[in-house]
C-alpha cells in the first residue's frame, strides 16, 4: 500500500515539472526585455591554444681539448694522430732511457810518483840525492777520462690538466781505469824510483831500478824494477723531483723542478813497485847480511776514497717545440752533505833466496800513521745543466740527443791522499828505520779537491 502512493507521488511530481518548463518562467522570474535581441550562445571550446615549443638542440658531449706545441687536437681523439702526430703529445706519462758517454776529471796525485835521475851525484843508501832526481811529467795522473753510461728516466703528470706531477732519474756510468807502467830493462837501464821528502825537508828517490855505471851504485849488473799505478773511478746517481708547470703556451712550456739528490763517487789508486838484485846494491841491503842479487822486493800502496752526497735540490726546465721538433734546457742545483770516506793501507814484502821471506804492513807512502779508515762531512754544492734537442717519431715515441755538465764543489779523491813526506826512520829502505817511528807523516787528513763531469747523451722517450 505504502510502495504504491509513493510511485504515484513521484509519477505527479514529475508530469508537474514538465508542464512549468513549457509554459515559461515562473512567477519569481523577469520577464525577458523586448527590445534586447536574442543572443546565440556560442560553444566554448575546451581546448587553450599555447605557445608552440622552443626546439633545444641536443646536448653534444664536452670534448676536452689539450694544446701542446702548435696544435690542438681533442685528447680523445688519439687514434686519429698517426705517424709524426706533430707537436701535439697528449702526454700523461714518460719514461725515457739515455746513453751517455761523459768525460770525466781525472784523479791526480799531489806530486809526480815516478822519477829518474840525470846521471850525475852520488847513489848512497838505497837514494838518489835531491841534485840529480828529475821526474817523469804525467805520472800520477790519470788524466781526463772517457766512460760509458745508462739513465733512466720516469714520470706522471697527477691531474688531467698537467699542472703537478712527480718524476725519479738515476744513471750509472762503468768504471773508468787508467794504468801507468814503468820498468827497465834487464840491465837495470833507466834509473827508476819513488821521490819523497825525507824528515830535513831534501828531496830524495828511492831507488826501484838502477844500471852500472852510477857512483855508488852497482858495478856489476844492476837493480831491475817496474812501477805501476792503476787509477780507477765510479759515478752513480738518483733523484726524484716534483714538477709543476709555471707556463704553457702554443710553442713553449715552463716546468719548476724540487726534490731530493744523491750522488756516488767512488775512487781507488793502487801504487805497486817490484825490485830485484837490491841485494847488491847500497849498504842497507849488504850480502854480509844473506841479501843476494836475486831477492825480490814488493810493496802496494792503497788508497780508497768514496764521496756520497745527500741534498736538496730545485730547478727550471723549458722547452720550445716547432712541429715535430723541440728544443729543451734545464738547470739544476742541489746543495746537501757530502760524506766523505777514506781508506789507506800499505804492505812490503821481501822474497828472499837465503833467508826467510819477509813483510811489513807499510808500503812507500801508507803507514802507521795514515792507515786505516777515516771520514769527514763537508757542505757540497751541485750544479746541473742540460741541452736536448728532439724529434717526434711518432705520436708517442721521441728520439733525442743532448748534452750535460756536472759540477761537484767537494770530493774526496783517492790518489790526493798520498802524502810523499817519509822521514827516513819511517823508510824500511832507510838504514834508521824504526817499525816504532811515529813522527805524525804521512799525514792522516782527507784532502779535497773539486769534481766535474760532462758529455753527450742519446735516448728515446715514450709518452702515453
């Protein structure tokens, strides 16, 4: 019952709503103006008309470039630099070898080690007096000397832009020798011996060989001998450097060089004589005593000198590059300690025909007062200068050749120890000797010289 009304009241609600919408406006309503013209609705669009789209162009890579010499070609890019890639070298890393082949400052002894006599004065004692000794010009000195050697050469640059990076160095160059050889012949011809200084200041020779004929000397047959020296000399040497660029233009680059150096200088001089027939001559060595014409006597001096330095060191290096070619110049100069190290020793012995062998630890010029091991310290100073010219191979490879100059303000050398002050008791040649005689000669200080060393290098160097 209640479900019927209420569809019929609905069915009546919705005839009414329908018959006020086609009779017009309601009472509430005004009505419409009869002057105002009918106005056709238009239809609004939902579609808001915009601006078209700016177009951005897309966003090409960053191609870093790098500029090295008189080009510039993006660093990625390098497969496209063939053979001869010109002046641009992308380099990040280098290593590089030398050879080298440098002339060095010879060793020199502070007097002439070797002498003879001009036939006059009176042979007396084993010695040739200070008015007839004359000395061979040279001996004792090595003179300059030609060696071989290898450097190699490393570094990096640590940032792309190449403003700061490290690079190490070391050389080594063989052992430079030089000999010098004297001896007579079989009849003792020419007369040969050791000059020194004895305790009055005279200048004095003891005799290694001596002919017939000399006043005092021999009257039949003679005191054969020979003397030898042998010279022998080592360089070496490192350093490690920080680098950083000061100024890189299209043709020239400016690198500032700081770091750490050591140098190695090593020296040996070894002076040896050998006699026989002694026996025969003078009063020291008399047959009443069992010395004879065949006894034989031997002595080696030895002297050893090392010089390691150990400094600071900071530099410049430029270098100007015209295509394919590149023109470089560095300095350097190190300053530190140089530790100085010397070593002597001497031994004599006599190989006897009637009595026993004999020997002595002392030679001519290395004795009880100046045998041993000794060492200083000394502030050293170390200039270093290179020109080296260039030639690009190839993109990655250069060929070079150039030349250095190494200045050393204070070594140590081994033939400037040898002091030639022998009091005659400290001479086993000398009728006074004494094994206890002290009289504080030859001395027992380092001698110190300067260094220099300079030469020629060839090399390739590998850039990548």
């Amino acid at each position: 019952m209640f479900k019927r009304s209420f569809a019929s009241a609905c069915v009546m609600l919705s005839l009414a709503n329908a018959g006020k919408a086609q009779s017009g406006p309601s009472l509430g309503d005004s009505p419409p103006s009869e002057s105002a013209p009918a106005r056709s609705v238009q239809p609004v669009s939902s579609t808001v008309d915009s601006p078209a789209p700016e177009t951005v162009p897309a966003k090409t890579p960053e191609v870093v470039s790098t500029k090295v010499g008189a080009c510039e070609e993006p660093a990625a890019d390098w497969s496209a630099l063939g053979a001869g890639g010109g002046a641009c070298d992308f380099d990040q890393i280098w290593v590089g070898a030398d050879y080298l082949h440098w002339w060095m400052k010879g060793q020199q002894t502070n007097v002439p080690v070797v002498a003879t006599a001009n036939g006059v004065g009176t042979f007396n004692d084993d010695f040739v007096p200070s008015s007839s000794v004359r000395t061979i010009p040279g001996s004792g000195s090595s003179g300059i000397t030609g060696v071989s050697g290898l450097r190699l050469t490393a570094g990096a640059w640590l940032d792309r832009d190449r403003t700061f990076g490290v690079e190490v160095s070391a050389f080594l160059f063989d052992t430079a020798t030089r000999s010098q050889n004297y001896s007579s012949n079989s009849a003792g011809s020419p007369l040969l011996g050791i000059p020194f200084i004895d305790g009055t200041g005279a200048r004095q020779l003891a005799v290694i060989a001596i002919p017939t004929g000399i006043p005092g000397g021999p009257v039949t047959g003679g005191e054969t001998g020979s003397i030898h020296m042998r010279f022998a000399s080592q360089l070496w040497g490192a350093e490690s450097n920080a680098v950083a660029s000061l100024l890189r233009e299209d043709n020239f680059r400016l690198e500032a060089l700081a770091g750490f150096r050591y140098l190695d200088l090593r020296d040996t001089f070894d002076l040896t004589t050998s006699s026989t027939g002694f026996g025969a001559v003078g009063p020291f060595f008399p047959s009443s005593l069992g010395f004879t014409a065949t006894d034989r006597l031997t002595t080696t001096d030895s002297f050893t000198a090392r010089n390691q330095f150990y400094g600071g060191q900071a530099g410049l290096r430029g270098q100007y590059v015209s295509g394919d070619w590149s023109l470089a110049l560095s300095g350097k100069l190190a300053m530190g300690d140089m530790h100085q190290r010397v070593e002597s020793s001497g031994f004599s012995n006599f190989d006897r025909a009637v009595l026993p062998d004999s020997s002595l630890s002392r030679g001519y010029f290395a004795g009880p007062t100046n045998s041993g091991v000794r060492s200083q310290d000394k502030f050293c100073v170390i200039p270093d200068v290179e020109i080296k010219a260039g030639y690009n191979v190839t993109r990655w490879m250069r060929a070079t050749v150039g030349y250095n100059y190494l200045y050393v303000s204070s070594v140590a050398r081994a033939a400037s120890q040898l002091d030639n002050r022998l009091p005659a008791a400290q001479s086993f040649r000398d009728i006074t000797f004494s094994p206890g005689a002290n009289s504080g000669v030859p001395r027992a200080d380092i001698q110190t010289t300067s260094f220099w060393a300079h030469g020629i290098n060839a090399g390739l160097e590998f850039r990548w």
